[in-house]
C-alpha cells in the first residue's frame, strides 16, 4: 500500500514514518499522497486511539522535494498546497484522537510546520528546526504563519520566519514551539511513552479536547463556554466518563476503552 512511508498498529497506536531516508524525507506529491492515506486509515481505524509520527534516518522531514518544484512536468505551487500539505495539516488538527510528533532529526520547512501542527510534539536532543522559506524566496507555508504565533508570540514567530535561523531542540523545547527535548539515547522510549499513555486515557474525551481548542482561537469567550458546556455533555454520557469516575470511587485504575 505504502511506498514512502510506513504505517502499522502497535497496541492501539499507528505508527506513522516518513521513509525516504536518503533525502531526508523531503515530500513528493507521492509522499504527500501516502501521509494523507495514513492519516485517513487512523480516522477510520477503530482501534487506532492515538497516533505516532516520525522520521526515518538522520531526518524527520527536510520540507518541500525541491527537485519536484523544478521539474517542468512536475505540480505548480498552487496544487503542491492546495492537494498536498494543506490537506495534511488539516487532517492532522480535525482527527480527534491525539497526535504525537516525534522530531528525531532536523523538521525543515513543511517538516518544521507539519510538527508544529501536532498535538503533542517531542525532538531529540540533536534535532533541529528551521523555517527555510526566506532562503528560497517563498513565505512560510503548511499552516506556519497561524501555528507558530500561536505558540511563540508574533515577534519571534516573525523572527524564526524571516531570518531561517536553525534553533536546537532544547531552544524549541525552552520558547514553547515544541513539549520537551529528550537525550538521543531516550528519545525514542520516551516519545513512544507519551503515545503509550495518550492511548490508554479517555481518547473520545481527548478528541473533544482537541475539537475546543481548535474553535478557541475564533470563539469569544461566551461561544467558548458555550462549546464546553456542549462538548462537557457529551463527554457526561460516555463509557470512560462512567468508568472514570467508578474507578476513582472503587480506588482502582481505570480501564478507559475511548467509548
């Protein structure tokens, strides 16, 4: 099914990893394609309760394949967004199951904003993060210019954005673009750990999580609540609400099934 990528179910988990080592996992309309698939098989996978991105070889993800762009026969512009990554990260915030981007190497343009866009995303010391764009004429794309002001306040966000700078894990890690920066030797424990633990919680209650702080940033505060008071609803009348709540009374762990 997979040509550039590889998917798999490890315990409730998909697996997702950028696999063309050999160019740092730089995306094609080919790759573009194959993630999209992935993301759609982790919707409508049932057992599939949270997801795990990463990379293959020394890089998770160097951006855009440049020798697509140059090609004559090769996508416009309009159409590597339009039917590439805008779909991508847009998949990524609607999926309402948790995503975990583990950034095991340099996160380059797209790359960079495509982890940016996750749920929960981790790096390993020696990984890097850079926008890029500047360096080749072009503005940040794959949802960076809403994602990182977000996240980092609007003058460093133009920072990053302008002057390309590579930051360090630990400096992404430190100015709130990233969760945590683990060492290289427990990287790939301690992020799997993370999609371990997200996969065993009340996952339809995470999914809704999600779904509220995606309307956030367009809500007022009355619409918010509003929302909440809905979503809290809902979440009131679910399996893992129920299971939730007897464990915490019978002092016991709750067995959380995403219901």
């Amino acid at each position: 099914m997979f040509e550039h990528i590889l998917w798999s179910v490890e315990g409730e988990i998909a697996r997702i990893t950028l696999n063309r080592p050999s160019v740092f996992n730089a995306m094609h309309q080919a790759m573009r394609q194959e993630l999209l698939l992935a993301l759609d098989l982790c919707r409508n996978t049932e057992a599939v309760r949270a997801v795990y991105l990463t990379g293959a070889g020394r890089a998770f993800c160097a951006g855009q394949d440049l020798q697509e762009v140059v090609d004559p026969n090769g996508p416009v512009m309009h159409d590597i967004l339009a039917s590439g990554y805008n779909p991508i990260v847009r998949a990524i915030r609607q999926l309402e199951k948790p995503v975990v981007c583990a950034v095991n190497g340099v996160a380059a343009g797209a790359g960079a904003n495509i982890a940016f866009c996750c749920d929960i995303t981790v790096a390993a010391a020696s990984a890097s993060f850079t926008q890029a764009f500047s360096k080749i004429g072009l503005i940040p794309d794959s949802g960076g210019t809403w994602t990182l002001p977000r996240l980092v306040g609007l003058q460093r966000a133009t920072a990053l954005m302008m002057l390309s700078d590579k930051i360090s894990a630990a400096e992404a890690e430190s100015i709130g673009l990233i969760w945590k920066a683990f060492p290289d030797d427990r990287f790939a424990e301690e992020s799997w750990r993370i999609a371990q633990t997200l996969a065993q919680m009340p996952t339809r209650a995470l999914g809704m999580t999600k779904r509220a702080l995606n309307l956030s940033f367009s809500h007022d505060f009355n619409t918010q609540l509003a929302l909440e008071d809905d979503l809290q609803t809902q979440a009131g009348q679910t399996h893992d609400y129920r299971e939730g709540v007897a464990a915490f009374l019978e002092k016991r762990k709750p067995l959380f099934k995403g219901e």
